[in-house]
C-alpha cells in the first residue's frame, strides 16, 4: 500500500450556505491560508456562488466545485443544471451522491451512476460519496454496502475516466453529527471502497484512486485521520466554513 501514488484532495462543501458576496470573502479569508498547499484544494459551493467563487479563486490553488449535476444534457427538468453548463461557468469538481441527497431527495444509486456518467464525459472530476447508515453498520453491512455502493456508481465508468474520480466514505452518521469516525474505522472503510475498486480494475488501478474520508473531520481531529494509510483527504462540510479550521485540516493533508 503505497500512499504516493495518489494524489491527497482536501475538498469543502458548503452544502446550502453563503451568499455570493460571503462566497467571495470566506475564499479571499482562505487563499493566503492554503497557499502553497501539497494537496489538492477544492471548494464545492452552492450553485448561484458559482461564479463569484471561480472569480475568487482565480491565481490561487483553490479549485471550484459544485454540490451536484443533473445526468440529462439539456431539457424539461425544471431546476436543475447540467454538466456542461457546470463546465461553462469554470466548475472543475462535483459532488454526486452525498447522502443528504439520498436522505432527501431521492437519490438512488443508479442516479449517483447516471451523473457520475454525465459529469466525467463533459470533462468534470467527481467526488463520488458511499456510506452506510448507523443501522446498516450495526447489522453488520458495512462492507457489503460500500462495496455495492462503490461498484453500482463506477458502472460503465472506464479505467481511463476513473482517474477523474476520487470516492468520498462518508458514514452516515458521521456527517453533521460531530461524531467522526475513529481513525480505525475510517481506514477500515476507506480499505472497503478500495477492495471494491480492485475487484472492479484490479489492484493496481486500486491503488491509485484518492479515497477521502468525511464525517465531521476537523481541525482537532484531521491529522490522525489522514495519517491512515488508506485515507487520501478528506471531505468537510461544517469545518469548510470557517478559514482557519479549514486551513489546519489543508495543512494537516500536507504534512
Ligand atoms: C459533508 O457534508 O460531506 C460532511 C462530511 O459534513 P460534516 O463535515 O459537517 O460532517
């Protein structure tokens, strides 16, 4: 196991908070401070913080993101937004199943597949989120879950597109909670979404994919959850909202 050869990817999501104005201030408040970052940085925000986010970010090493993509290229969907128009407006990264999408609205896992499908063919990396809920983890069905979850979201997804794809393991019951994972089970589920992986491309593919952790990582607890060997990042909702947290948890990445 060799973390090397994957890239560490640090990613915020704002989930449905800030303005455009406040967009445009929390990243000029974080550019000096994950500057010269030995990690990749990305900010996923709300739609319509798009472009003053792109604006922001220009000339520093924070990339932009958005929290999710229709998979339909254009037509009668009323309120929703495609991957090239994501493209358009300077997106670089998406989020495609968090779990507040399943939770609330409906997402299942061939739509998480159908976006992740659209978004890597107009030219966007995803950030795929899997995670059990507290009850599939008592009954015992962490593994087969994630394992599902990974295999089901990648389908049809090839060996060469995957290099656009870094998996999120996100527990349930981690996210918003402030309950976080230990450091042991992080790695231990993060190992799940790989074996998946591997059984899918086999191992050395495996051992390439960024495989974060989120579930209220945060400046106190982010350097024994990345020092994991099989956790590659993290991807923080709350913690993303403040400079400063954010900025130790881009540093912690970086050691
Ligand atoms: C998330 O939104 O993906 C997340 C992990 O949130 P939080 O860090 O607040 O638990």
């Amino acid at each position: 196991m060799n973390k090397a050869l994957r890239r560490t990817v640090i990613a915020g999501n704002w989930k449905m908070n800030k303005t455009p104005d406040e967009a445009k201030a929390l990243i000029e408040e974080m550019k000096p401070l994950v500057a010269g970052a030995d990690c990749d940085v990305v900010l996923c925000v709300p739609y319509v913080d798009i472009p003053a986010a792109v604006e922001a970010a220009k000339g520093s090493n924070i990339r932009i993101g958005a929290e999710n993509v229709h998979f339909k290229a254009s037509g009668a969907y009323t309120g929703e937004v495609s991957a090239d128009m994501l493209k358009a407006v300077g997106v670089e990264y998406v989020i495609i199943g968090h779990s507040e999408r399943r939770q609330y609205f409906g997402e299942t896992d061939q739509t998480v597949n159908l976006r992740t499908l659209a978004a890597l063919n107009a030219g966007l990396k995803v950030i795929l989120c899997v995670g059990e809920t507290l009850e599939q983890r008592e009954l015992g069905y962490t593994e087969t879950l994630l394992k599902y979850q990974t295999k089901i979201g990648l389908t049809n997804v090839t060996a060469e597109q995957l290099k656009n794809v870094i998996i999120a393991y996100e527990p349930v019951w981690a996210i918003g909670t402030g309950v976080t994972a230990t450091d042991d089970q992080a790695d231990e589920g993060n190992g799940f979404v790989r074996a998946a992986v591997a059984e899918a491309y086999g191992a050395d593919v495996a051992e390439t994919v960024t495989v974060q952790y989120g579930g209220s990582m945060n400046a106190k607890n982010a350097e024994g959850l990345l020092s994991k060997v099989n956790v590659d990042g993290g991807l923080i909702g709350g913690a993303s909202l403040k400079a400063p947290d954010f900025s130790v948890i881009v540093k912690a990445a970086s050691k």
